[in-house]
C-alpha cells in the first residue's frame, strides 16, 4: 500500500463527522426524534439543531463540513486586487510546433526546373 492509499486519523475522523452530520440532516427535524445512541450523535444533533434555529455560523459549518470549504476569491488573496483583474500565466510545452510560417523559397528562377516556369 503506498502513503497517498492511506487513510489518514485526521481523514477517518473528518470522514465519521461528516457521515454523521449527513444522516442527521436526513432525518425529520422536530423534538420527536429517538435518543442518541453516541455522543457524536448528540453534538450533531445539537450542531444541527443550532442551525436549524437560524444560527448563521453554525448553517455555514454545517455545509462546510458536508460540502467543503469554499476557496477564497481573487480579492482575498489580494486586497488590493478589483473583481475584475486576474493575473493568468500561459507556459508552452514545446513553442516549435506553433510556428506557422512556411519556410521561404529561397532558389531564384534561373535556378528552378524551366517545365515549371510559365509558358511565353
């Protein structure tokens, strides 16, 4: 098995929370719900119920958490940069094959095969 196969502690836990956030956000919302059979459970429930209930850091760590966090926009990374600039950088590969020149002829007429010259 090599280290990128590998479940991380992090990952498994990160993954465990978000199953759990996802099976609760599945089930009817209301105070008639059965007990919580783990304690992961209950914090979920709670999370959600803080959510459910409007709390705007809480809906945003919800969706985080089951969506991933969203990158930031040019802006954050630059706050001086406008919403409307962005720097892009183009690298070719191999520039030679995007020439589209044909080489010249460079032979003068007197050179060239007489058939091809124009009859007069």
């Amino acid at each position: 098995m090599t280290p990128t196969d590998e479940t991380t502690e992090a990952g498994k836990a990160g993954g465990l929370i978000r199953r759990a956030i996802l099976h609760e956000l599945l089930q009817p919302p209301g105070p008639d719900q059965p007990p919580a059979v783990s304690r992961l459970q209950q914090i979920v429930r709670s999370f959600l119920d803080k959510a459910g209930q409007g709390d705007m850091t809480a809906i945003k760590e919800a969706f985080d958490r089951v969506d991933g966090k969203t990158l930031p926009g040019p802006s954050a990374a630059d706050p001086n940069a406008s919403d409307d600039t962005r720097k892009v950088s183009i690298t070719w590969q191999d520039p030679s094959y995007l020439s589209t020149t044909v080489p010249a002829d460079t032979s003068s007429p007197s050179t060239r095969d007489a058939s091809a010259l124009p009859a007069s």
